[in-house]
C-alpha cells in the first residue's frame, strides 16, 4: 500500500503534487491506491495552481512536518528524478473524504 494512502484515508493528506501528469481542476478527484486499484477514494478538489517546486514546499505537510524544500525535492525525485526545485509542479488541494462526503452527502461523483 502507498504509504501516503493510510494518511490520506485518516484525513491527513490534503494536497498533491503532480508533474506532467495532465491537468486537474476544482470537483471530485479519485484517488487510486495503485497497484491496488479496487482500494478508492474520491475528494473535493478546492484550489489548482501552477508553482515552482520550492514555493510548493512552504504550503504542503507531510502528515503533521512540513518539509523543507530540499526535503520535498528528495521525496518527489523518487517519482520524477529529473525534477529540481525550479520546476513548476502542478498543487493541488482538497477537502479530506469524510468532508467530501460531508459535504455531497446524497450526490454520485462520476466514476
């Protein structure tokens, strides 16, 4: 299991970071537990934009620390290993699932 998974399950993950991986915009957003991929969560995308790595690092947590930028940029090369602090990164935040629910209690999201 992704080890970012159980944090973002417990509520503790509220953001990401992709790198050219396609764009994402305010709504529901499915995460998938990959390779795992019966294991789903759906939230509520609140706010996109488009930052520099090391901006990034001074808003994100990583459960309860934040990271350092140096930190981060460690943590995201074991998916990007040519990323660097400069590169623009797309950050996404949302709502937790219990608040997504909360919130759309009776709505379907789109699968």
């Amino acid at each position: 299991m992704d080890s970012r998974f159980p944090a973002l399950l417990r509520g503790e993950k509220t953001d990401t970071i992709r790198l050219d991986e396609g764009d994402i915009e305010p709504g529901f957003l499915c995460y998938v537990n990959w390779p795992f991929e019966d294991q789903r969560v759906v939230v509520y995308v609140t706010s996109v934009e488009y930052l520099p790595l090391r901006e990034v690092a001074g808003r994100t947590r990583d459960d309860v620390e934040q990271p350092t930028p140096e930190e981060l940029l460690d943590r995201m090369r074991v998916y990007y290993p040519q990323i660097t602090l400069d590169t623009v990164v797309l950050y996404v935040e949302h709502l937790t699932p219990e608040e997504t629910r909360r919130r759309w209690s009776g709505v379907t999201p789109p699968d």
